[in-house]
C-alpha cells in the first residue's frame, strides 16, 4: 500500500472506522492492475486506490462490503467467462464476461476498530476488567454512572461501582441495545436493582447480575476474569446465530452482462424513469442507457 492509503489507513483506524484493505497478491496479462497494487473499501462502497478497472472494481466492492460483514478475510479471484462464482473456504472465484482476458487475484482483508467495553466504576475490579479486557484485545473505556454514553454497537456495558449511579448506565445500556449489560453485585441486591429499572420487561431480563460466571470468584482479578468468561462466550454465541451475514451486503444484478453487483451508490449506476439500475462497467451502463428496452425482462 502506498504511503498516502497507509496514512488514510491510520487515520480511519484513530478514528474507529471499519474498512477493507485490498491488495493484488498476483495478476496475469493483459490486466491492468500489478501485485502490489492495493485500495481501502469504505463501508458506503466508496474504493480509494487501484486493484483493477471497473470491472474487477466491482466485484471488490461487493465482496468486500461483505467481508466487512463477516470479519473474515477473503481471496477474490477475477477471470473472464461467463458469469459465475466459486466458492471455497476463505476464497471466491467470480467470471466476468466484461473482462478482455487475464486474471488478477486480489486479498480482502478487513480491519474492524475493537470492540469497545464500557466500565462504569473506580473499584479495584473496575480496574482489573479494564487491564484484563486490554490483554484480550477489547478497548475498555473506563467512567462513571453518570457520564456513561452507551451505544449500541458497543460490546458489553459493566457496572462495578457498588451501588454508586449504577441505574442511569443499566437504562440507557438496556435501552441502547448493547448485547452485554452486568451488574456486579450479589444475587439479592442485583435482583433489587433490577426491579428498581425503568425499562420494559425485555430490557429487564437482559441483565446479567450477579455478573460473570460461577467460577468460584473472589479476588477482584478473578472476578474480572469470570465476567470476560461469560463475554466471550456470549459474542461466540452470537456469532454463531449469525451465520447468514453475508445476506446483509444487497447485491443486484447488471442486466447487461449478468454480473452480481453491489446496490451501493458508489457502484456505478443509472437512473431512468425512477428506477435506479446498477451496472459493473461503464461499457454495460452505455449500452443500457442508449437503449433499455432491449434489457426490460432482464432489469
């Protein structure tokens, strides 16, 4: 990656933005891309950077808006034919019949920001789940019940304050949506905040207290860990209840040349009496565009 994408790359990694990094590790004549060439793919499909023309662009585009949705990282190979996809195990072949011939082969690696954690507490197993969550690659943020701005795209909200302005945080946490919300707190009074919620009754049953698993905790670092434990385990678990995401990235087809693209508005499109149609080449655009009639039945 050249030495301006490797700066635009920091600077969206500081600012906590998923993106793609897209390097051609191989490419065969007559194609216009070499190895090494690379592109950042932004979430909204917009590609910075050089991995090919309009054609092999496209196809970057939509598989990599979905590598961004599965966090897995992906070879993508481009060939001329007709179009079809291959798939394997962490690799995709896609024929494109726009391409005058060659193959380029292209690795879609996608850099999510941490997951972050919210902290609620100054307590001693307030800090031992912020050093602890760090070990383990999670960005733990550490503040009080009343400055605690939850989102929903946050991991996990913990309130180790014992019993200092550990409602506000629940609620909006609860509210939000965060997946994990804990309270640490022994049975009896966690039962006791929990009733005390203004939430719903859904919201209210999404709480764990007492936190973390029964691992026989005492110490606040063993504590720390049972909490992590029960995390993780609960974002492995989601994970695997989520194993149609790929569907989430919205494809259509272009009715020229019948290549899956990307519905982004950053793919090239065209918008004719209302109706946006999406293409994966400037020539497919043309030809629709001057007479799309002839592509009625296929749009």
């Amino acid at each position: 990656m050249g030495d301006t994408l490797a700066r635009r790359a920091q600077e969206l990694t500081g600012l906590r933005e998923s993106f793609v990094r897209a390097t051609v590790v191989r490419a065969q004549h007559p194609t216009s891309a070499s190895a090494g060439d690379s592109a950042i793919v932004h979430p909204d499909g917009i590609i910075d950077g050089f991995v090919g023309g309009n054609c092999v662009e496209a196809s970057v585009r939509e598989y990599g808006l979905m590598t961004l949705s599965t966090g897995e990282p992906l070879l993508l190979r481009v060939v001329p034919g007709e179009p079809s996809h291959t798939r394997e195990e962490g690799a995709v072949e896609v024929a494109n019949p726009c391409l005058s011939g060659g193959a380029i082969e292209i690795f879609l690696e996608p850099h999510l920001p941490a997951a972050r954690v919210v902290v609620v507490g100054s307590t001693p197993t307030a800090h031992a789940l912020a050093e602890l969550g760090a070990g383990i690659g999670l960005e733990m943020q550490l503040t009080d019940g009343l400055s605690a701005d939850p989102a929903a795209d946050d991991a996990a909200l913990i309130v180790a304050s014992h019993g200092r302005d550990e409602e506000p945080a629940l609620e909006a946490a609860l509210r939000a949506g965060v997946p994990y919300v804990a309270l640490v707190a022994s049975a009896t009074r966690g039962a006791s905040v929990r009733a005390s919620l203004d939430v719903d009754e859904a919201q209210r049953a999404r709480l764990h207290s007492p936190a973390g698993l029964d691992l026989g905790a005492r110490t606040p670092a063993e504590i720390a860990l049972s909490i992590l434990a029960q995390l993780v385990a609960e974002r492995a678990a989601r994970r695997r209840g989520e194993s149609s995401r790929e569907r989430a990235v919205e494809t259509v087809i272009d009715p020229v040349c019948g290549m899956s693209v990307a519905s982004s508005p950053a793919s090239l499109n065209a918008e004719i009496e209302g109706v946006t149609t999406y293409f994966c080449s400037p020539g497919c655009r043309s030809r629709f565009v001057a007479h799309p009639e002839r592509y009625a039945d296929a749009s």
